[in-house]
C-alpha cells in the first residue's frame, strides 16, 4: 500500500473508507472507470485479511477477486456507499473464513481459537539479505511481538497497519472487534503489544 | 489484578502515539516484504470486473509474435501483432514504436463500424473501425491495455474484449 502512515494530510486524512464511498457512488452514476483506483488502494488490504484468515496464497487471491466480483454484482444491494469498505472486508473475511474451513474439512469455533502455529498464513519466506537493513531487523524483532498475541490481536494489528486513522474503526468493525479498540485511545491490542515491547530489552521504547 | 494488567489498562487508555504508528509502520514492512500482493493482482481483479459488468465475451489470444505476451518489451524495433478471436469476431493488432513513451496501435476487426474502446491504466480512447475494419491509436503509452469491441451491425451481440496486451 503506497498510503504513508502517521499524520494524515488533505486528501489522505478522509480514509479508505471514504474514497470507496465516493468512488462507488460515481460507479453507480455509470463512471466506469471510478473503481479502478478503489481496487488498487484497498486490494493490498483485502488481500492481507483473506490471509490473516488462514488463506493460502492461491485461496487468498480468489477470495480477493471473488470479493470484488460480488461489489460489481450486488452494487444495487449496497445503499449506504459509505459501509462499501467494511463490506468488502466482511465479505472477505466470510470468504476466506469459509474458504478455508472448506479445505480443512474441520469446524474451528472461530479462527482465532486456533493455536498460532497452526497459522498456515504466517509469513515463512526469510527476508532476502540484500534488502535486510536496520529496519527489516527492526521490522522482523517487531513481528516476533505481535506473534506472540492472541490471535485476535494478531489479524487486528495486521490490517490496521494497512491503513490510516480514519479507517481503523471500519477494519475493528469488519473483523467483529468493538469499535474504539484502536483509536483514539491505544486500545488493547496495541497495550499488549507496547507492554511486551517494553518488557524487552532490546527494544528502546519509553512508556 | 497483577501490575502487568493494570500497565496494560493503562496503556490501552492513552492517546495514539507515535510509538504505535511505528510499530503499525513496521508490521507493515514485515508483512509486505515476506507475504507481498502477488503482482498484477489488481490489474486482474479490474478485468474480471470490466467483463462481469459488461457482461462481455472474452477473446482469445489465437497467435502472438510478441516473443511471450507477458514480455514487456523496452524497445521495439519492428512491429508486432497479436490476434485474438471470439465467436464472432476476429481482431487482428500490430504495434509500432512512435517515439520512446508512445506506441502506435493498429487494428483490424471483422466489424466494419463497430465501435473499438482502447483501455489503458487509469483513461480509454475510443475509435471507430472504418468500412474495411481498420482502426488506429495513435498515441498509445505503455502498459497493460485491452481493446473492448462494440458492434453495431448484428444487434443484441455481447461486447468483445481482449486480454491484456503488454504495450
């Protein structure tokens, strides 16, 4: 995702969710060419919540066309363009969830009662050491926190980190997370995770 | 309630800061170095999209000079041409370097009339074929583009639309 994190300036600050309003309203006005951009700015987020879900790379790629496939099918359904993200992340998530389920042939309760090493998802490639700078170490140290997570904070920290303020209430409400977890207060997820920071030494991090 | 829950309380109450953006930030590089979008997921989503909502046809690509049609050529130093079929219809397309950004599209569909809608990136261009088929682009920049076929002589036919071309 090309957004920059950390403080929102003009256009930015509205959010995704806010974008893919306008962008579907301007869809359904006949601009066939207003959901190309939506599709590029939230497919990266897409894509790494049908993998959050414990989709495999190849399941995840057609959840995220299923997904998009559905928006263009169901657009007279959807009355309220402003609820399109989280609608995409909904469905998404049910279509990776279902997806999934599927090809285990066994009923987890929710995916995230499963025991974290049985995350099929978790990225498993090392970091290519050419590119393995100070902050890939950092990045790599800072996965190691977030692993050791419960797993609901482990798919809630991952697509937050995909997008800014504005849309972190849509991502808290599409994966069933009260809303106010993550902003404007810290939230638990990110509590957890700066108790650990701090708790390890080779972390610098002040309280 | 241990001191480890009540330091978690805590935090969990105060303001986002720019410690947490951080570490938002590097998750995000974790996860786009080692667990990527595959590439060209977007622009496979959006043609799945153009044919679903035009309900159109898909033609399929019969013959390919360009040496694999993934293949983004830098530099053309002769023409190439690529020919598709549908049902109904065949599109026959060769591309000429104009200049180092531009390409020349020409085209040939068995549709005299019909109408030929150039899909590039992030704009289209429109042309109608002549009496003969032929139709033309000028200036077309690189890319992936499809050409969207709609003709007027046999009513009630889908649109036609090619796979992505590598330009």
């Amino acid at each position: 995702m090309n957004s920059p994190k950390g403080e929102n300036t003009g256009a930015r600050s509205t959010g995704l969710a806010a974008a893919a309003a306008r962008a579907f309203a301007l869809h359904r006005a006949g601009d066939s060419s207003a959901m190309e951009a939506l599709v590029d700015d939230v497919t990266p987020l897409l894509w790494h919540t049908a993998r959050s879900q414990g989709a495999d790379a190849a399941t995840a790629e057609d959840v995220v066309q299923t997904t998009w496939l559905r928006l263009v099918e169901h657009s007279d359904a959807i009355t309220d363009p402003q609820a399109v993200l989280q609608w995409l992340l909904t469905t998404t998530k049910r279509e990776a969830w279902s997806a999934v389920r599927r090809s285990r042939r066994t009923v987890p309760q929710e995916p995230w009662d499963e025991p974290p090493t049985s995350d099929p998802t978790g990225p498993v490639k090392s970091a290519d050491p050419a590119i393995a700078t100070e902050d890939a170490h950092a990045a790599r140290a800072m996965w190691r926190h977030v692993e050791s997570l419960p797993e609901r904070c482990q798919q809630l920290l991952r697509l937050v980190a995909f997008v800014d303020r504005p849309d972190y209430s849509a991502v808290s409400a599409a994966l069933g997370i009260p809303v106010g977890s993550i902003g404007p207060t810290r939230g638990r997820c990110l509590a957890k995770l700066r108790v650990a920071l701090l708790a390890d030494p080779s972390w610098e991090v002040t309280a | 309630m241990t001191p480890h829950e009540n330091q978690e309380d805590v935090l969990a109450e105060q303001a986002l800061d720019a410690e947490d953006l951080r570490a938002l930030g590097l998750i995000r590089s974790h996860l786009s170095l080692v667990d990527p979008v595959p590439f060209g997921l977007g622009e496979r989503v959006k043609f799945a999209m153009t044919v679903a909502s035009l309900e159109a046809e898909i033609a399929h690509l019969m013959s390919d000079s360009l040496t694999a049609s993934a293949t983004r050529a830098t530099e053309y130093d002769r023409a190439t041409t690529v020919t598709f079929e549908s049902t109904g219809l065949s599109i026959m397309v060769t591309l000429e370097p104009v200049d180092r950004d531009k390409v020349r599209l020409r085209g040939w569909v068995t549709a005299p009339g019909a109408e030929v809608e150039l899909r590039e990136r992030s704009r289209s261009q429109e042309a109608m074929a002549d009496d003969e088929g032929r139709f033309v682009f000028e200036q077309v920049d690189h890319g992936t583009v499809h050409l969207l076929i709609r003709r007027h002589d046999e009513p009630g036919t889908r649109p036609v639309i090619t796979p992505g071309i590598e330009i």
